[in-house]
C-alpha cells in the first residue's frame, strides 16, 4: 500500500524534472513527471477498502481497492527502476526507510491496545499475527490457517491487512533483484526485451495459478504471492508502455492525436472498470481469481491514458483524479490503511457487532493517527533521515526489531495469563447414561481442557478430514487396523469431531476405525454451495459418490455411524437428500447408526469463556437457534430404514430454558463456534458404547 520515492519526491518538490539522473544506456533521462492523477487514484482505492471494511451498503465490492494499490505499485516501482538503475543496497534501503516506520508504530500500537483491550485469548493469536506481520509474512500465516478474507465465520485478526504489505515487500523483494540485475549485466534494447519477456511470463504464469487456486483453495488464492505478481505485473507493463508513450506523443504531431484520442478513451474506460467492481462485486464473488482482471487492467488503463493528459483539455479522468480532495486521501493513504483495521476490530471485540454508520465514524476517527503518523514518522524518516544506504537499512532493521519484541512480550503474558499449554489433558470418566455428565464420583476441578487449549482440542487423525479440493478419502484407518472387523465413521466435519469416542467403541471390541469424513460436506445427497469457493461444492458430489460406491463394494463393517451437520439446504432437501443415501446405504447390508447433531453456539465459546475470565456460567447461548429439526430423529427416516438413532442434545442443553451452556460439569463443551472438543468426545464414549452398540 505504498507509493514510490519518485512520485513522492517529486509531490514533495512540485518539481516536474531531474535531469541529474542517467540511464543504462549512459544518456541523461528526464525522470518522470509528477503525476497527480496517481496520487488521487490511490485516494480513489483507500477510500474504497475503507468503505468496505466499514460495511458501507453501496460498496460491496470495495476490497478490490488492494488489487488497485498492487497495479499502482507495480507501474511506479518499474518506472523507478527503469529510469534509475541502482544499487540493490540503495533500493531496499529507500523502501525499508518509506515501509516500515510507520508499519512498525501501527504494530507496537495494536499490541498495546490488544494487551489493553483483549481477552488473553485473543491476545495470543494477536502476539502471534504480530510477529507474522512484522517480520513481512503475515500472508503466509493467514494462508496456513485458512482465512477466509471475505468470509465472516470468525472473528478477523486487528492485523489481518497487513497480508497486503507482506505480498507487495515479497514482490519489492523479487522485482528489484529481477531488474537490477538484469540492468547489471545487459543495457539498452536487450535489457528492455529482456524486462518485458520477465515481466509477462511471471504475470501470466501468476494468472494462471491465481486463478486455478480461487477455485480450489481461497485463502491460497487469495493471501499467496504467487497468485498476486500479475497484478503488479499488470502495473509493469503499463510503466515500460506508458513510458513508450510519453516519449512519442509530445514529437508525433497531428499524427499522435488518434492515440491520445483512444487514450483519453481509454482512461475512462478503465476508472469505470474499477467503479463498476467497487459497487457490483461482493462477498459471494469467486475472488481474486478471473474476477480481479476487472479491477487490475482498469487501473492499468487509467495509468496507461496518464501521458494524454496534460494535451486532452480539462475533461479527461486524470484532472478528475487530480481533484484535492482525492489527492488528499491518497497523500494519507499508507497510513489511514494500516490505522483503520485495528481500530474496526478491537472496538468489535470489545462491544460486539457495531453498525455501519459507527464504523464509518471510527474509520473517519483513525484519520488521526494516520496524519501524525504519516507528520511525525513517514515524513522525517523518509525525507529528513541520511540517504546512505546504510542509514536505511538500520532505520528498517529497527523497525523490524521493535515489534517482534513487542509480539513476543505480548504473547508471554498472555500465555501466563491462561494457564497451562503443555502435559496430557485429564478426561474425567463420563456418564453411561443419565442426566449427568460425569460418572459418579467424578469431579472436575477447573476448567477442562483450559481455554490455553481449548481451541486447540481437536480429535486424532486431523489427515483423514480431506481439503475442499479432494473428491475421495485416503486409507485412515485407527485401533486394530488389521481387524476383519470395523467401524466406519462418515459424515462431514460434524462426524470427524467423534472420532475419538468412536475409537473407543472400536478398541473394546478389538476392532478397526475408518475414518471417511470431508468437512463441509453433507452425506445426504443435495448439492451445496461453498462459502469459502464462492461457488458450487462439485468436490462434495463427488466424494459423497465415491464414499457410497466404497462402502458398496469393499468389505462389509460391523458398523456405519453417520454424523453432520444440520443445516444444508431446507428441511424438505434434507429430507429427500437423507432418502436417497439411506437407499444406498441400507444395501450395503450393515447395522446403521446415526449420530444427532451437537447443539451450534454460533460464537467462539473459548474466546467467550476467555473475556469472561473462564466463568461456567458465562457464554450461554440461545435454545432456538442452537438445534434444527432433524429428519431421521423427527422425520420417521430413523424408523423405516432400522437406524440406531443417538441424539445427545438434551444432555448437553438440558433443560427447557431459553439458553444453552457452554460448560457443563467444568467440561468446555466447544472448541469454536460449532465442533465439540475431543475431551467431550471422549467423555461421551461410554454414551455411544451404549446408545450405538448395546450388548446381549
């Protein structure tokens, strides 16, 4: 989200040139005219991500303002280093010193308000997003946990924009090494040839591989640098074209009027192109993916139309990007962007859910901290500190130092905060039946497991629940896995949360545990959509086929146990989806046996349980929205194909108040917002022993 030393110099100055530089071919070249309209477009894109991480209604598709700071980046970048071939020591150096103060400061300041603000909870991850974000990776670690940028299941880090610096510093990185060595060892046309023939197969193999990971993996899509060069390719080839253009068109006479005609066109074209994505793209479109051709060669066209401008008269975009105003929002642009986010999300983690209309009020609010920073940091340290390349690199180093620091200190205290990390957890023995959870006898004496742990309590075997993209599962198999004998665990994610208390209905009985789980995935046959794809879940059909063509065809178990979640579709699919796969299911010729829904809290309980200082009685959540009818345990299915039916939601709601706990018995009940914890699993297995296998 920055802008390059030559433009800002140059807006600093108001000069138009600098004769004092020389080009690779050793000929003294002009360096580039200020351009206003940049300076306005880049307000365009900040006030665009800002309406949109305000929840503005109009702008729904304001996020593809990133994609227009990464084209921005790309054009200014290669400019600069076309015109200005310089050491690589001088380059990272001038960006260290514009980057990374100002980030450093936001950094340090959002743990303090974290620390200040946060449950330890929060705290923790925040420590550990920080350190992500200032040592520049930030995307990389949102790629790992599988963020969904547009999705809004759970709560977003304060720092979760920094993933954007961290792809443009990947790109600086790999770009100023491309062309300054190529600068180094060719000149003239071959170096030019050579930048041009770099620049398109990186960008069109970034296409491709952006748009094939949009459809496949969304967060790789989305946060990977890979999958975002094109854009800033898009940028490049846009510089060493434009560069073309401003060169011929002031010689070319009345010969060049036709081209700054299309040019002038041009421009207009591409600001309704980015205008058009801004308001009509939205949270459910597949994004970056093709999509964001949209968004990128609209601002390339608007950059490429820049030389027409000052011989086109008053009406063409770029004296309407030059307006103060906008130039304004672009001057403060770095900074506002980097202010804004940790502002929305601590004020929602502290208060709740907040209209839009507040929102917009403490993005206006962050404004202020942006100009100090921007006053007080950007400016001195890029303007007033010593050019040597040493001098940057010490500024840029500090700045990195700093907040590890602060991360690590932040992530201590918290870790103390919440208790023990480490050691097994103490599963206390579970009722058979009953009311009661616990057997008699059993006590639990603080919170198990701690909320240290809590959200880190997942079932064995993580491997067998496979990625969106698969369409078969792998050989998981647990207990005695060269038994004749087993049990077959199938379902979405719902089902793999069981995994350990059907493992202990196995090991008593000396028999195998395989594991057919795809999260996400209904086994009732109905077609889904794919929130985190933005499109049709094709993957689920196909694993669901392959899944019931296995269990038909291999050896018969002992026992299928079906297990999901309750709420594809509408009751009446549901119910004819459960139809057709019991159809199939039932000549198979094994027992069957159904595993009801758990109750949903539809928040993170440990996060909850956190703010509240880990008090059982906190975090309760509403009765009505927690359970939806089910068709095999209210629809007659359970009854007409024989399904053993084990419905455990009574136990862990009990009662018939209004609200459901999050804790029962000092167990922590949930690990997020809707998948129990393994210790509750395996509390329950006495239960499914019982309720799925009754002996005699």
């Amino acid at each position: 989200m920055t802008d390059d030393a030559v433009v800002v110099a140059a807006a600093r100055s108001e000069r138009a040139t600098d004769l004092g530089q020389l080009t690779a071919t050793g000929e003294p070249r002009k360096r580039a005219a200020f351009r206003p309209d940049i300076e306005g477009l880049r307000g365009v894109a900040v006030l665009a991500v800002l309406a949109f991480h305000s929840a503005v209604p109009a702008f729904t598709g304001g996020y593809v303002g990133v994609d227009v700071f990464f084209v921005i980046s790309g054009f200014l970048i290669t400019g600069l280093l076309l015109a200005r071939p310089i050491g690589l020591r001088d380059f990272a150096a001038r960006r260290a010193r514009r980057i990374l103060p100002a980030a450093a400061v936001v950094l340090v300041a959002t743990a303090l308000a974290g620390g200040a603000l946060l449950d330890p909870l929060r705290g923790t991850d925040l420590a550990r997003d920080l350190i992500a974000s200032a040592g520049q990776f930030a995307n990389w670690r949102f790629v790992g946990q599988q963020t969904d940028y547009l999705g809004a299941e759970r709560d977003p880090s304060p720092l979760q924009h920094f993933w954007s610096l961290g792809v443009e510093n990947q790109f600086y990185l790999l770009w100023g090494v491309l062309l300054l060595g190529l600068a180094r060892y060719l000149t003239g046309r071959r170096r030019t040839a050579a930048i041009a023939v770099a620049t398109t197969a990186i960008g069109g193999v970034s296409l491709l591989l952006c748009i094939r990971w949009t459809a496949g993996s969304a967060p790789l899509g989305y946060f990977s640098t890979a999958s975002r060069l094109w854009e800033f390719a898009a940028g490049a080839c846009a510089a060493m074209l434009g560069s073309t253009l401003a060169r011929w068109l002031p010689r070319a006479g009345r010969s060049g009027r036709p081209v700054g005609r299309a040019l002038r066109l041009l421009g207009w074209v591409g600001a309704a192109a980015v205008l058009v994505a801004v308001l009509h793209y939205d949270r459910n479109t597949p994004y970056p993916g093709s999509a964001a051709l949209l968004p990128v060669l609209g601002t390339a066209a608007v950059l490429l139309a820049g030389p027409a401008h000052r011989a086109l008269g008053a009406t063409d975009v770029g004296r309407l990007l030059a307006a103060r105003p906008l130039r304004a929002a672009g001057r403060l642009s770095y900074a506002w962007y980097l202010w804004h986010w940790p502002v929305l999300t601590i004020a929602q983690a502290r208060y709740g859910a907040l209209p839009w209309t507040t929102l917009v009020a403490l993005t206006a609010a962050s404004a202020l901290p942006a100009w100090l920073t921007m006053r007080l940091v950007e400016q001195p340290l890029r303007f007033g500190s010593s050019p040597a390349p040493r001098r940057g690199l010490a500024v840029g180093a500090s700045a990195l130092v700093i907040p590890l620091i602060a991360g690590l200190v932040l992530g201590g205290g918290t870790v103390r905060a919440l208790g023990d990390t480490e050691g097994p957890v103490a599963v206390p023995a579970g009722a058979v039946d009953g009311p009661a959870l616990l057997a008699p006898g059993s006590r639990v004496l603080s919170l198990t497991p701690s909320l240290a742990r809590a959200r880190e309590d997942f079932p064995p075997g993580r491997g067998c629940e496979i990625p969106l993209g698969a369409d078969s599962s792998p050989r998981c198999l647990f207990g005695a896995e060269n038994s004749p004998d087993r049990i077959v665990l199938v379902g979405d994610s719902h089902a793999g949360q069981w995994i350990s208390a059907a493992l202990a209905l196995a090991e008593q009985r000396n028999w195998a545990l395989e594991v057919l789980v795809k999260p996400g995935c209904p086994l009732a046959t109905l077609t889904v959509r794919n929130n985190v794809l933005g499109r049709t879940f094709d993957e689920c059909d196909r694993w669901r086929e392959n899944t019931l063509t296995r269990l038909a065809t291999g050896p018969g178990p002992r026992l299928i146990v079906m297990a999901g979640l309750n709420r594809y579709g509408s009751q009446p699919e549901r119910a004819e989806g459960w139809n057709r796969t019991l159809d199939r299911l039932s000549a198979v010729g094994a027992p069957l046996a159904y595993l009801a829904d758990t109750p949903m809290p539809g928040k993170d309980i440990p996060t909850c349980l956190a703010a509240s200082d880990g008090r059982s009685d906190a975090c309760f959540f509403p009765r009505e929205t927690a359970f939806e009818q089910d068709p095999l345990v209210d629809g007659g299915l359970a009854e007409r194909y024989r399904v053993r039916v084990l419905d455990l939601g009574p136990l862990l709601c009990p009662g018939t108040g209004p609200d459901c706990p999050a804790v029962l018995e000092g167990v922590v009940l949930y690990r997020d917002a809707g998948h129990i914890t393994d210790t509750l699993a395996r509390v329950l297995a006495p239960r499914l022993d019982q309720g799925l296998l009754p002996t005699g």
